[in-house]
C-alpha cells in the first residue's frame, strides 16, 4: 500500500445512535479537530431547526 502524500492518518471518530423520535440509525463521521466538531454542532443545529420546522407543518 503506497504512503499517502501530505503526512499522517488522521484519526477518525464514528458514532452510531439512534435518533429519538423514530428510532433511526444515525452515523456520524469525523475527524477530530475543533474544526469538525465545530461543523458537527452547526449541523446538529440545523437538523434542530428542520425538524422543528418539519414537525410544525405536519401538525397543522
């Protein structure tokens, strides 16, 4: 296996959980740096905001 060009492997987290209301598997992938973790939580905010959005219109 020839040696990736630019330096060491980064070490990578995968997390499996299931998401509360429906019980659906969920992964998520990421390396660990302040910068991943930072666009994991602006992605967990807007999973917050459509879903919010999602249930409020299918409640009306």
């Amino acid at each position: 296996m020839p040696a990736r060009q630019g330096g060491a492997r980064r070490p990578v987290l995968l997390v499996v959980y299931l998401e509360r209301l429906n019980h659906t598997p969920r992964a998520l992938i990421g390396a660990f740096s302040v910068t991943t973790e930072a666009a994991l939580k602006d992605q967990q905010a807007l999973m917050f905001i459509a879903g919010s959005a999602n249930y409020f219109l299918s409640s009306t």
